[in-house]
C-alpha cells in the first residue's frame, strides 16, 4: 500500500471517528471555563468600551466585559469580549457576629484568621443515599454552609457563566422545548480542606423535572489536588484547579454524569455549587464567549489528537459538518446572527476547531448535493461524474438565488447547478445533513409541458479549513 493510501485510510477512520463524536450528546456533556480575578478592590476606572454591572449592596461592580480586538487571517472572528471580576466577598452568620472575607487573601498574615473562622463555621457536608441524607467522611470528607448561612458578591449572571451555559449544554438536555434559558439556584458553598478532603464517584439527585444539570465555581483560594472528574457515556473531563488563586474557573455538567472531587493534599478548595434549571431565554455567544476555556470540552481533545497524527488530512483541506440545529441561514436576519447563535454541539464544535492554531472556521450554505438528486442520477448511472464526489458551496449566507436556466429542454440539472454561485470543492464530512435544517437555497425553472418553478435547498454547514501537516506541526 503506498503512502498516499495510507494517509487516506488514516483520514477517512478519524474522520468517521470525530464524526461519531459530534453525533453523540455525550459530545457536549461538560464545559467550563475560568475568569481572571483583577487585584485590587476599586483600582479600575471604567472607560467607553466597558460595560459594568451593579451588585446588589452597591458595592463595586463583580465583573465586566471589555472589548479584545484582533482576529486570525482568513478566519470569522470579530472584536471578542474579554471578562474580569473583582475580587470576591464573602459574609457569613457566625455563633456571634456577622463575618466576612474577601478573596483571594491580598495580606495572608492578617486575613488568614478569617479563612480559618470561615471553616470552623461551617458544617460537615452530606450527601444522598436512598432518600437519606448520610455523612460519612469514608465517602465524602467536606464541609459547608447553607445559602441561608452566607452571602457572596459573585453573580455567576454577570460574570456571563449561565448564558454560556445556556448556549452549550441546555440545547442538547432532553427536557421541553419549550424551556430555552437557564436558572442558576445557589445550592451550597464547600470547602474540601486538606488533608483528604474528597468526594468518591457519584451521581447528584434532581431536585425537580426542570433541574438538568449542576455548576460548580471555585474560588480563588490555594490549594492543590482536588481536582473534579466528569464522566459520561465512557468519556471523562478533569478539570484542575489547583494552583495560584488568580481567577475563578468553573465547570457545568449534566445531572446524570458521574462526578468526584479528588483528594485534596493542600490548602482549601472553597466552591460554590448551584442547580441548573431550564427557563426561558437564550444566549448569543458562539464566537465571542470569553468565559468558556474550549479545551474544557471533549471535543477538543478529540480534534487536537486528529490535527497531531501525520495521515490525518497531511496535504490539508476542508473538514466541514452539517449543523444539528436548524437556523434561518437564507435570511439578511439570519446571516447576521451567525455564528453567534450556534447551540449545542453546532457551537462546541465551532469553538473548538477555531481555537486550534492555523485552522479556519466558516460558516456556509451548502446546496443539496447534485449527486444525490434523482434527476442527475438517471443521467449519470454508472458514470465517474465529477459532481458525484465535491459539493457546491455559496459564497455568502443570507441569499436565495434566482436563475432562468432550467426552463430549456437542452438545460440540464447540471447547468442549473452551475448557475449557483459558489465554490464546487471536495469536503471530508463528519456527519450528514438533517432534513429539518434545510433552508431555501435557489430558486430556478424547469423544463416541462409549461413553464414551472422548482427549489434547491440549502444547509447550514461549519467548515474548516484544516492547513497541511507540514504547516500543523510548526505551531
């Protein structure tokens, strides 16, 4: 078998790979992210360009959006928003008094009392087993306090967590379709102090039909281990906190992954847990989501893998995949909004590939493949024709085109096709297209006893330009 047979079978078994990826939930099952803590409360002075938002007490704002220009050649990224939070406050009913602490501890000498009387007041933690609230340290070694205990100025709302949320994980939860936003419900603050602090593998119970997952946000205090695992469906995400106390990160998850908190071996690991409810709204992100770190989601090792292996694409080319969600992509509307509205796996898969060094993403039409129309395939039976293999892909979204070829008894469907205005490639597909995304693509006439109308459709695709091996390994 020569090399260049070899790298094509290697392609085709990554792509199908990938492929069955991206049709799978599991796909999206988790994500999360981190958010740069600014040091010093009060030390920033809004300009033009920023928006803040109020917290309740009046007290300074706890995040802010700052607009980040710059954009890689060739790819569709536009001036991205960059998060930051002040540092995070926290008070709490104490035996006597009201206590309160801001982190991460700016003076460790004089503050670190008040960390220390923030874990003597809180209650050792339990966990459900058949019913029954149980604590046994064997299992779960933590502590905690009830929201009713405590207050705290971080809002994971304006930190822009939940639409995050909302976007990736919620349109793939089988919940009603109805529901289209996310609540955020404080749960519990933890703290899994070493040593041995841990939580073993389990499984969270819904607290209602609408709960469809779990966040859980760690602040910024040290410490190290206590890294959290996720499971689903044979695959698995850690996400590792430990380290220096400059931001706070987070994770969200499906209720029915499978989670545990490994053992702590230094300092504490304070975090905040809320339930995750579906409600209404939805977010506009994909593109522009600074609070979501990609490669905190499965897919991005998955694909970072496939870009390493030198028979994968080693000449390069174009990677594409059919969005699993219908957008009105033949609309100036609809145009617009993308690919800011990308749900789901259609927004994980998005955000991943343009986050790899020297891949360019798209979003493009794509018209219903020549090759599989019944018309052509009766002309063309048997034939090697070169519209059986590449695709015709337009060259903007947001355009039904028009065209009067069709309606000569010497107009084939092919002079039909060649009358779109587009880029015939060839494309290595991860998945197939669903015929319930499909959009209004070009409008022609057809040859018959009289003069009549027929439509092509379109579908939204993501498309990637995926550069040589060669290239790929320089980055």
């Amino acid at each position: 078998m020569s090399s260049q047979d070899s790298s094509i079978d290697v392609t085709a078994e990554i792509v199908d790979a990938l492929g069955r990826c991206l049709s799978d939930d599991s796909s999206t099952f988790a994500c999360g992210g981190a958010i740069p803590v600014e040091k010093g409360e009060g030390s920033h002075t809004p300009t033009n360009d920023e928006t803040e938002t109020p917290v309740s007490d009046g007290s300074a704002p706890s995040s802010k959006r700052q607009k980040r220009e710059g954009a890689s050649e060739g790819s569709e990224k536009k001036g991205e928003t960059e998060i930051t939070t002040l540092p995070i406050t926290i008070r709490w009913d104490s035996a006597t008094s009201i206590e309160k602490l801001t982190l991460p501890l700016e003076d460790t000498v004089e503050e670190a009392p008040r960390l220390s009387k923030l874990i003597e007041d809180t209650k050792p933690a339990s966990f459900g087993y058949k019913g029954k609230d149980i604590i046994d340290e064997a299992y779960r070694k933590a502590t905690k306090l009830d929201p009713t205990a405590f207050s705290t100025t971080f809002c994971p709302y304006y930190a822009g967590i939940v639409d995050t949320i909302a976007q990736a994980l919620l349109p793939n939860a089988r919940l009603l379709q109805k529901h289209h936003g996310v609540k955020a419900e404080l749960y519990k603050m933890n703290v899994y102090a070493a040593p041995s602090g841990r939580f073993k593998p389990h499984v969270d119970t819904p607290r209602s039909c609408t709960q469809f997952g779990s966040l859980v946000v760690c602040l910024p205090s040290p410490h190290e281990g206590g890294q959290l695992v996720v499971r689903h469906r044979g695959r698995s995400m850690t996400f590792d906190w430990s380290g220096p106390s400059d931001s706070i990160q987070w994770a969200a998850f499906y209720s029915d992954c499978e989670h545990e908190v490994v053992e702590v071996t230094s300092g504490q690991r304070i975090t905040l847990t809320y339930n995750l409810y579906v409600s209404r709204g939805l977010g506009d992100l994909a593109g522009d989501c600074p609070t979501m770190d990609v490669q905190k989601l499965p897919l991005y090792q998955e694909v970072k893998g496939a870009l390493a292996n030198p028979g994968f694409m080693e000449k390069g080319g174009l990677l594409g995949t059919y969005c699993s969600h219908a957008y009105a992509h033949s609309t100036p509307e609809g145009a617009r909004a993308l690919p800011a509205i990308l749900k789901g796996s259609d927004m994980a898969v998005y955000e991943v590939f343009r986050a790899l060094p020297g891949v360019q993403a798209f979003v493009r039409p794509v018209l219903e493949r020549l090759g599989d129309q019944e018309e052509f395939l009766e002309d063309h039976d048997g034939s090697d024709h070169d519209y059986l293999t590449g695709d015709h892909v337009g060259r903007s979204l947001g355009v039904v085109q028009l065209t009067e070829t069709g309606g000569d008894e010497a107009q084939s469907l092919e002079d039909v096709y060649d009358d779109y205005d587009c880029d015939y490639t060839v494309i290595n597909w991860l998945n197939d297209p669903k015929s319930n995304a499909s959009n209004l693509g070009m409008v022609h006439l057809a040859y018959g006893n009289q003069a009549t109308v027929e439509a092509k459709y379109s579908y939204c695709a993501l498309l990637f330009k995926i550069p040589p091996y060669a290239e790929r390994i320089k980055g």
